[in-house]
C-alpha cells in the first residue's frame, strides 16, 4: 500500500509515522500497565523495547505491509497514543486497526479524532473496502470508540489471548466501506 499522503491533519494533531525521538513518549505508554491492561502484551520494561517497535514500524511502512502512527499534539509536539493498520489484504482491500493511548489523556476525544482521520484515508484515498478490530471485550471504552465510529461487533472468540497468564476472550468488529460513506 503506498503511504506517501503522509502526515494526515486533525484540528489538534498530526499523524505521522513514529520516529527515533518518539521513543521516550511511546515507553511512557506502552510502559502504563493501565493503558496495557487490553493489550495482547504485557507492559514493557525497557526503553529498548520502543526502540524496537520503531525500527520494525519503519519497515513495515517502507514496505507498505502496515503503518503505525504517532498522535503528536500540535500543541506541544508530544506523541500522546499511536493508531495503526496492519495484516494488510491487498486482494481483498482490507486490514486491521489498532490503538492505544496515554493515560492522561483518555477522556479528551484525542483517539476519535485520530481515527476518524485514519478511517477517512483508509475509506477513501488508499481504497480499503474493510476495516476490522480484535479488543478486549471487558475493554468498554475501546468498544465505545468503535461504536462512534460505525464499527458493528461481529463476533468473540472465547479464551484467545493468554497475557502474562491471564485469559481473555477476543472482540471482533469489522466496518465496511459504505457503512462509512452512509454515516451521518
């Protein structure tokens, strides 16, 4: 998939690919065993781990086989969460979205404006005709933000994930190209 309309503009935002210098914003997510407690991994540990996620983010993205975006706050330059697009289908113009914000900053609106921008270029230039989302069911504030969205829960599958040997089930959502288009 080609990237290169990047960064994508919000009113508050700037989405764009992560970078070297996001790595102590990221380790401060990622390392937040709240912001953690959905995710299908546990809290990191070591800023090294960031450091990895970038490289392989970078590329993923020279490849066009996924894209992690950094939500830096045009405020004051800090990259508050990441949203992404990944197990990317080209046949079958479809891939996977994540997300994950700072704690601090849930309650804000920050991930429905980052994702409403993502979903638009997805839909739009870059042809997608599916998204889908696998979360945490007990996770109501990320089914929430799907739901605002247009995203309809298609289905669970039961015991998926084992994280740092807690069992949880997996939420699966999907949203469709002209569901999108149709919204009001």
């Amino acid at each position: 998939m080609d990237f290169s309309a990047l960064p994508l503009l919000t009113p508050r935002l700037r989405l764009r690919p992560v970078q070297a210098r996001d790595a102590t914003d990221l380790f401060a997510i990622f390392s937040d065993p709240q912001t953690m407690r959905y995710w299908s991994s546990p809290p990191w540990t070591t800023l090294d781990q960031a450091q990895a996620m970038i490289a392989g983010d970078t590329a993923a993205l020279a490849s066009g086989e996924a894209l992690r975006l950094g939500l830096e706050r045009l405020a004051d330059g800090r990259v508050i969460g990441v949203c992404s697009l990944f197990n990317l289908s080209g046949q079958n113009r479809r891939a996977e979205i994540g997300y994950a914000l700072a704690r601090d900053a849930w309650g804000q609106g920050w991930m429905d404006e980052a994702l409403r921008a993502l979903v638009a270029q997805a839909f739009g230039p870059w042809g997608l005709h599916r998204l889908e989302a696998d979360i945490d069911p007990r996770n109501t504030a990320s089914a929430r933000s799907l739901q605002r969205l247009g995203f309809q829960e298609e289905g669970r599958l039961r015991e998926r994930w084992i994280v740092a040997g807690e069992v949880s089930d997996s939420g699966l959502w999907g949203l469709l190209a002209r569901d999108w288009a149709a919204r009001p």
